[in-house]
C-alpha cells in the first residue's frame, strides 16, 4: 500500500511545520489530491489514521482531503476541458470532449499530492 508511504512523507512535512512554528499539536491537515495521482482516497486516510494512533502530534487532527475534476485534453482538437469526477454509480462512463465529442481524451495533470494547508496550536 503505497498510500502508506505517502502519509509518512506527509507527516514528516507537517512535522517540520509544527517545529518551525512551536506548535504542540496539528488540528487540521488540509491535502490537495490530483484526480490522477493514482492515490485511493480511502486508503490514504486509513494510513493517516493508524499514524496518528503512534503520533501525538497529530492525534486530534483532522484530514481534508481536497479532490479537484479532472482535467483532460482532447487529442483531435487539443482543447482543454474539466469534467466531473465519475461518480460511484457510473464510474466507467466514458468521457468525451465537450468541444467535438471526441474520446481521445488525454489526462491533463492532476498528477500532484499537496500539502495544502495545516491548522495547529
Ligand atoms: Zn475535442
């Protein structure tokens, strides 16, 4: 589970954070996660909760988790578009470009883990 790692590196960001400012514990940790980042969301605050059973510096911080639309760029008419993320109930959908219709469609970013933002006192 990869998530796992990524938590880790996370948390040795907010770490360093909460050092530079004296902080002694984080409330909010707010993360920007790209449609594309090949992250499952789910498993990501599942490894941020077993981390913060052994890490009192986060053990009362809650987890945002910010999730964007992707973004796409059509391969025959190069136009740019951002369609809604494909929801549980259709999630194999295929999404065309709204342009031309095309389904050449071409992932466009979204690719980025962000620590966003944290909240602490
Ligand atoms: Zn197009």
């Amino acid at each position: 589970m990869h998530e796992m790692s990524l938590v880790q590196s996370l948390a040795a960001q907010v770490r360093a954070l909460a050092e530079q400012h004296g902080a002694s514990r984080v409330k909010v940790v707010s993360v920007l996660m790209g449609p594309f980042a090949g992250v499952v969301p789910d498993s990501f605050r599942f490894a941020f909760e077993a981390l913060q059973k052994e890490d009192p510096l986060l053990a009362g911080a809650v987890l945002e988790l910010r999730q964007p639309d992707p973004r796409y760029l059509c391969l025959d008419c190069g136009e740019a578009c951002t369609l809604p993320q494909p929801g549980p109930e259709a999630p194999e959908t295929q999404a065309r470009c709204p342009a031309c219709a095309s389904p050449r469609l071409s992932p466009w970013g979204g690719t980025e883990l962000i620590l966003q933002q944290i909240r602490m006192e």
